[in-house]
C-alpha cells in the first residue's frame, strides 16, 4: 500500500492550513508499523485515510494497491451489549454471508489471546482487556491482510497492556499480516514496530522519522530496549512545536 501526494484539511475554508501537504508514505506487507507523534499530528487520522474511512476529496491524492481484505480495531472495544463474546466475533462473517469457519484458525485466535473462558459472556460481564481481546478476535475472523489499529491499549492497566503487546506480537509472527499501529507511546512503539513512522505536530503535519526498526532484544529490561527508547523519545520531543 502507498499513499502519494496527500493534501487534507478537515474544512473547505481556504484560510484554515493543511493538516497533510504533499505527504507520501509506503507501508510494507507482514510489518507491524506504528505511527507516532504528538498529540494534533494526525496520526489517527492518517490512519483512517489508509483504511478508507476517512474520504479524501483531493483527487490528485491517491493510494495506490489497496490489501484486499482489511480490518479495523478502534480505541474502545465497540462491542455489541446484546451479543455474548463468540456472537460478536463473528459478526463480520454474518455480515459477508459467510456461514462456514475455519475452525483451526479460530482456535489459533483463541490461544493466543486466551479468551477460550468468556466466549459465552456479555460485554457487561467483561474487563476492559477481555473486551478489547474479543474486539481483536472479531478483527482476525476474516483473515484479513492488513489490521489497522488506533490506539487499542491507551486506556488499559499496565500489566494487561503489556500482556495484549506481547499477544499482538505472537499474532502477527504467527498469521504473518500487516498491522498498522497508532499509539503515542515511545515504549509501545519500539517494542512491537518493525519500523517506526513518526509525525510532527506543526501544519501542515509531516514525518520526521521513518526507519525500518531492529528489534535487538528479547525483553522490555534489556539496555538495547531502553536505549532505543531514548532515541525515539529525542525525536518525538523534537517533532513538537510550541
């Protein structure tokens, strides 16, 4: 997937700057990437330019080689309350008519994330981590190609954060998709990206940094982990203007 030539704006005011000018950028197959910048960066908001929800009405902007089957996992869990756990994992098949599932590759969904247990709850029933494990359950169902992902741990305690990282990580070495990955996290990002994309906060918007990420370490408590760390927090702090 490429994006080329980005020009958007949220109004049609001629007076109000671009939030994106001229702003091109590749994401390569079977990478997890995060997108990173301050808050006003417009990191969520590319994110659902690339996955079509978000309309560009600039058409000498474009995106070129869409992923064929692409799904979308929000901040919050976006749970249906009147649906038990399985029911609304399998809601996106329901949708596409599709009544028959790969078994096989739905247990592989429900080890990693462990949620063989709360299969039969209602949303009202579950933590927060368990609704967001059913929310990225639901977005693995149709197999799809390419994840987007906005922030899906922001607001969760530590330890079940760090557990869902960890999870996700597994995911993707497994079932070898593409994820795309907002967070404003430097430790999120350098743990879980195979190259980190981050944006500046002035207008219009632009990317600072883009490198491919060599994750040379195995744990968070490794000097390789925390001096990598570092470095990204250098450059975000100066991705910010005042």
């Amino acid at each position: 997937m490429e994006l080329k030539n980005l020009d958007f704006k949220f109004s049609s005011d001629a007076n109000l700057k671009n939030l994106f000018q001229n702003l091109n950028l590749q994401i390569f197959p079977g990478q997890i990437t995060t997108l990173l910048g301050p808050s006003g960066s417009g990191k969520s908001t590319l994110l659902r330019i690339l996955a079509g929800l978000q309309k560009i009405s600039d058409q000498s902007s474009y995106i070129v080689q869409r992923f064929q089957t692409e799904s979308f996992v929000f901040q919050e869990a976006t749970l249906l309350n009147w649906r038990f756990g399985y029911k609304n994992i399998m809601l996106p098949l329901e949708l596409d008519h599709q009544k028959v599932i790969d078994q096989n590759y739905f247990e592989q969904i429900v080890q990693i994330l462990k949620i063989k247990d709360i299969l039969h709850l209602y949303p009202y029933q579950l933590s927060g981590g368990q609704k967001m494990r059913i929310s990225i359950a639901r977005a693995l169902v149709t197999k799809p190609d390419v994840i987007f992902m906005d922030e899906p741990f922001s607001a969760l305690d530590e330890p079940t954060r760090l557990d869902l990282q960890d999870e996700l990580l597994q995911i993707q070495a497994r079932l070898k998709m593409t994820i795309i990955f907002v967070t404003h996290s430097f430790y999120e990002s350098v743990y879980l990206a195979d190259r980190i994309v981050i944006l500046s906060n002035e207008k219009p918007s632009r990317i600072v940094y883009d490198q491919v990420h060599n994750k040379n370490f195995v744990s968070r408590f490794e000097a390789n982990y925390q001096s990598k760390v570092q470095e990204i927090a250098e450059i975000f702090k100066k991705s910010q203007t005042v």
